[in-house]
C-alpha cells in the first residue's frame, strides 16, 4: 500500500511541478500558536512540510486577516492560510479534502461583568459582541439575529473593548485567545463563558488560480504522508506543550 501511496505521490509530484513549483501565500499576521507576525506557527510548519513532499516551495507574505483574503481573492496571492471551511467561504475558495487541524472557539466574558446567558441563542437582542474583521465562526453563528456585532483588528484591541465595558462579549478562538490573554495579564479576568463552534480550518486556493485543485490534492498528499509519519502528532504535540 505505502508503495502504491509513493508512486500516487510521485506522479502528482510531476503534474503539479511541471506547472507550479512555488507558490505565494498570504499568512494571518495575529493568530498565534497557529500563525503569528514573525511568519512562524503550525500553520506555517503544516503548510511548508507537506508541500515539501511534492517539492512545491512555500512564500508566506504576512498581512492581517482581511487582507489576506482579499489578496487571495482578486489572485494576488495564491492561497490564504487558515480559512474556516463554510457557506461564506466555499463559493469564494479552492479547498483540499483535509483540513489543517480543528479549532474550538468560545464566547468570553469579563468576569466583573458576565455575559446575560449561558447560550448564545438566548442573549438578548441587541447583546454587543465583538469578532475580528473578516473570521468566520460558524454557519449557525452568521445566522443569529440577536447580536450587534463590533468588528475590531486586533486580538489585543478585542480584549480592550471587554475590560472597558465597550463590548458584553467577545468570540475568540480558544488557542489563540489563551495566548494574548497570558501575554496581557488579564487570564484571570477575561475568560470563556460557553463554546460558540468548532471549525475544520484550511489552506484555502485562489479561484484564480489554474492550478488550485492539483495544488490542493497535493497539500492532502503531503499531509496524510505527515500523519503517517508521525510528524503530524508530533508538531501537535509541541504545541500543547
């Protein structure tokens, strides 16, 4: 089986390469652990070692989030990192079968002045919320009508607003939110009120892009050939450390 995997993988290789070797992706600048303003990240280290098997060379630009969907959109780039798979992005993008990894995110609340509900389908109609410009959180979550969403960006200006009253709320993902919240002092103070959603996050291709579907069966390839290997677990587990 592996054999047959290896040479599945070796002609794919030699269809992608005789038209793409390298690509240029935009990467979300405010992200951490998963894809931070120095370039680093999971995101980073997944994307770069899975093209690696199929000898595609990776050039992340970082930019903020929104914008990075723009570029990718108008074909400035050829992909974005660490787009939510659903209804707003399916039409806009060209996505593999395999997600880079699942992220949970919560509602969070300021301790000192909780959240009216323990449900995000019974806060109070007009219930302020704050979201980054341009994140996806869910099918279900673009669909209530009860919330007065405050779009910021930056994760630091998002737990700002909450400390100083401007927001009731704020949905963040778990990861990254655990990350500004220590870097800021405040852990004990912000913290999850209930979950809002899980989302399988990808490399998401430009539409503009000839080759995004061969490009996106070979990011699959090169990420079963991670998992298989062990390298997968590996950079999950070092995360968690």
């Amino acid at each position: 089986m592996r054999i047959i995997f290896l040479l599945f993988l070796s002609l794919l290789t030699q269809a992608v390469g005789a038209n793409q070797t390298s690509l240029q992706l935009a990467a979300e600048d405010s992200w951490p652990p998963f894809a931070d303003d120095a370039g680093r990240g999971l995101s980073h280290e997944l994307i770069k070692r899975a093209f690696a098997k199929s000898g595609v060379k990776v050039d992340s630009l970082v930019v903020p989030y929104s914008r990075a969907l723009m570029m990718a959109e108008k074909g400035q780039v050829d992909g974005v990192f660490n787009v939510a798979r659903q209804q707003s992005t399916e039409d806009r993008f060209v996505f593999g079968a395999t997600p880079l990894f699942v992220a949970k995110a919560s509602f969070y609340e300021y301790r000192q002045r909780p959240l009216p509900a323990r449900d995000k389908h019974l806060l109070p109609v007009g219930t302020v919320i704050g979201v980054m410009e341009g994140y996806e959180y869910g099918d279900e979550f673009a669909s209530l009508k009860n919330l007065r969403l405050l779009e910021v960006s930056s994760q630091q200006q998002l737990i700002n607003l909450l400390l100083c009253g401007r927001i009731q709320g704020a949905v963040m993902y778990d990861l990254v939110a655990s990350q500004y919240l220590k870097r800021m002092g405040v852990e004990d103070e912000i913290v999850p009120a209930f979950a809002n959603h899980e989302s399988n996050i990808y490399l998401a291709f430009s539409r503009t892009l000839p080759a995004a579907a061969e490009l996106a069966a070979s990011l699959d390839a090169g990420l079963a050939e991670l998992m298989r290997d062990g390298e997968y677990q590996q950079l999950l587990t070092e995360l968690a450390q």
